[in-house]
C-alpha cells in the first residue's frame, strides 16, 4: 500500500523508520530479475537449428585452378627473368629464359646439321631402293634367261631323240639288207656250182653282200654317236639349270644384302628423325611460359646464370579467377549427418562477423555454400568436404584468397532451445535431418513385429 505525502510526512523524522522501509531500487531490480529470467525461460522453447562446425581452408574446385610450381624440363642456366613476383601473367607468357649446359646441344647449327644428315640418310636409302629394283629385274632376265635355255635344251633333246629312233630304223633296215644280200649271195654261190651262174655274178652278190655290211657299220656308228649326243643334251639340260640355279640364288642373296641394308637405313633415318624431333622440341623447352593466367607470388630461384637440375621448381603461380571451394574437415561421427547439396554457412577470415550458428538467418557477415564433395578416404581420422558457394544466395567476398581460413556449419534440423542444451549436457550427437513430416521411428518398429506375431497366433 502507498503511502501519500501526508501519511509519509511524521516518518521522515524517524530515522529508525526510514532504515527499514523496503527501498524503490530493490523492487526495480527484483522486477528486471524477473522479466530476465521470464525471457531466457521463452527463449528456451524457440527453434535452434542444429548444426556441425568444422574448420578448414580456402582452395579451389578444380585441380587445374589451385596453386602450381612452374618446373623446368631440362637442365639448364638461367639467362634472363621475364617477370616480377605479384605481376600478372597471360597463358603463354615467358616466365624464365634458360641456355644449355650439356656439350651435346651447345652447336648453335645443331638442327640444321641433324636435318642434312637425316636428307643424306634418305637420299641413300633412295639408291638402296634402287639398286634393289634393278636386283628384281636382273632377277626377272636371269629367270625368263633361264626359261629360253631351258626350252632350247629341251627341244635338242627332243631333236637328238628323234635323230636316235631315225638311226635305230636304219640300222634294222640295214640289217635286213644284209640279211637279203646274204641270202641272194648264197643263192648265187648255188647256182654257180650248178653252173647257171658267172663267176662274175658271184663276186658281184659278194660285193653288195660286204657293201651292206659296211652300211650297217656305218648305220651303227651314226646310232651311237645320236645316243651319245642324246646323252650329252641330256647333261646339258641338268647343267643349264644348275648354272642359273647358281646365277640365280646369287643375285637374290645380293638383293637380300641390298634389301637389309636398306632396312638399316630406314632405321638410321627412324632414329635420325626422332633426334632431330627431340631437339627441336628441347629448343623450345629453353623458354619456360606460363601454363596459364594467373599471378607469380614466389620466385623459387634467384639470380643470373644459376644452374637449374631437370624438372627442379622455379616459381608459383595462382590462377587469376579459379573457382573457390571450402575445404573442411569433419569427425567420422558427424559424417553420416552430411549429403551432397547440405546448406551450410561459412565464416571466412578477416571479415567481421557476428555469429548465432543456431539462429543463421540473425547471423550477419556470414555467407552461404552447399556441400559439393564428400571424400570417402579418411585423412588423419577426418573426413574432407568441399563446400562451393551458393549461387541462389550472397555472393563469395571478390577479395577472398585461396588459403585464407574459414569456419563452417552445415545446417541439419531444428530444435527446441532447452532440446539442444540438454543435448549438449549429455554429449548426445545431432539428430539426423528428415525430409517430409516426422514420424516415430519405435513404432514403425514395433509395428511389423506386432503383424508378425498376429500370423503366428493364427497359425
């Protein structure tokens, strides 16, 4: 009950009475007390989206855009540096000029020597080539030779054969002239006994008789001497083809030589034009470009005239306009929360923020992603997870640099305020997100077994 200014009057001369009256202060404390406590106990029923925080980097979606070491193919000296570290490069450009330090390349005309000796090389197989075509045709004579040799041996045999059964006919002919001019000398000899022939007849018979003779000698001798060329025509043929035979496999082991050198030839050139090709393209590797568009921010060596191993680093390059990812690493016990296009807020370095993970929609300064990668390797007991921007939301900062740190949380379902501190109390983890309306999974368990039992009381 107040007091009013009439009643409260006769106190204030008491100062005993003053002391104990319940001072205006600690009535206005006890009320701020209550309506703090009355809102922390409402905010304890407001929705708290729960979530998985990880830490990470940084990097880029492909593997082409992330930071690179410009080597060096050959082993060389460094001449001149055409860029400074910081300075912006085009695909193409010339980063390092190097010169040889190996004797085998240091002739300035060594291209145009390897190309005369590799045109020497060809124009030799060029001959080889054609003495081997000339090989064929002297081939192709000693054949088409040896086929009009052939022929005319055969038809002399031919002909001496024909010549021996001419002879053997004259013989037997001859024989029976003999024959016939015995008898008709032993005929005459008869009657001259019996005197009805001369003396003269006689010696006449006798005279055809040893005429017939010596005919058939002759027949004999000219017999003989036709089976003798027979046999002579005969020995010729086999030796005609013996000598071509010879003829021929020497011309074909010439042009076998002939071919098998040109073979080697071709290999020569083969070998020739692949060193002519390798140095040709060595030249080119004395100048070292940028593979694409992006700034040099190190230099690895330094100086004039060093001298540089095969394949060793000279600068890094970072791709001017790559395509940002956030690279995190989360617990296995998280990871099955997590799915491909999972909405998550991320916290990059060096941008002032202001931060309710639960509450992203009040957070400010943040900015938004979608899981894009999921590994399925563990690296060091954690899972990796690419997270790339969000193109339906706010856009990356442009000043945003690969390796720059981040903080992210993925987004899962929402809870009840007091369900998430007790929740954290007990060291439970997330619920797992749900698409659609919420069903009680113990009953969806029960209720198969509930069927399962009812078939077996009717059995």
């Amino acid at each position: 009950m107040k007091l009013t200014e009439k009643e409260n009057a006769p106190i204030r001369g008491f100062q005993a009475l003053e002391l104990a009256r319940t001072p205006r202060w600690g009535k206005t404390l006890a009320l701020w007390c209550a309506g703090i406590f009355g809102l922390l106990f409402l905010l304890l029923f407001l929705p708290w989206t729960q979530n998985i925080n990880s830490y990470g980097t940084v990097t880029t979606l492909r593997p082409e855009e992330r930071p690179q070491t410009i080597n060096s193919t050959i082993a060389g000296r460094i001449e001149k540096w055409h860029v400074r570290e910081g300075q912006l490069v085009e695909k193409g450009d010339t980063i390092v000029s190097l010169t040889e330090v190996k004797e085998k390349y240091m002739d300035p005309a060594l291209l145009n020597r390897l190309r005369e000796q590799l045109s020497a090389k060809e124009k030799a197989l060029e001959a080889t080539d054609q003495k081997a075509a000339d090989m064929g045709r002297q081939l192709e004579a000693l054949r088409q030779g040896l086929q009009v040799s052939l022929n005319k041996a055969r038809n002399k045999v031919q002909q001496t054969r024909l010549k021996v059964q001419s002879d053997s006919a004259d013989v037997i002919a001859m024989r029976n002239e003999v024959q016939i001019a015995a008898a008709r000398l032993e005929r005459q000899e008869t009657l001259y006994r019996q005197g009805l022939k001369s003396l003269t007849e006689v010696e006449s018979a006798q005279l055809k008789q040893q005429e017939t003779q010596a005919k058939l000698v002759s027949t004999q001798n000219k017999l003989g001497t036709s089976r003798n060329e027979l046999i002579n025509s005969r020995l010729e043929l086999s030796s005609l083809q013996a000598e071509y035979a010879d003829k021929i496999a020497k011309a074909e082991a010439e042009q076998n030589a002939t071919r098998s050198y040109a073979f080697s030839t071709a290999s020569d050139i083969a070998k020739a034009q692949s060193e002519l090709s390798s140095t040709a393209v060595r030249s080119s590797f004395y100048q070292i470009t940028a593979p694409q568009r992006g700034y040099v921010v190190k230099t690895l060596k330094a100086g004039i005239g060093e001298i540089i191993k095969e394949a060793e680093a000279l600068a890094t390059i970072v791709p001017a306009q790559p395509h940002l990812a956030a690279e995190l690493y989360v617990n296995p016990l998280d990871l099955p929360l997590l799915s491909i296009g999972q909405s998550v807020r991320l916290q990059f370095e060096g941008w002032p923020t202001l931060v309710f993970s639960g509450w992203p929609t009040v957070s400010t300064g943040t900015f938004a992603g979608k899981v894009a990668v999921i590994d399925n390797l563990d690296t060091q007991g954690k899972y990796r997870i690419l997270v790339t921007p969000d193109p339906e939301k706010e856009a990356w900062p442009v000043a945003l640099r690969v390796g720059s740190g981040v903080y992210g949380w993925a987004l899962l379902g929402n809870v009840p305020v007091w369900y998430e501190i007790w929740r954290q109390l007990n060291g439970f983890p997330a619920d797992f997100p749900r698409n659609g309306p919420q069903t009680d999974p113990y009953k969806e368990k029960l209720k198969p077994k509930k069927d399962e039992e009812a078939k077996d009381d009717e059995k």
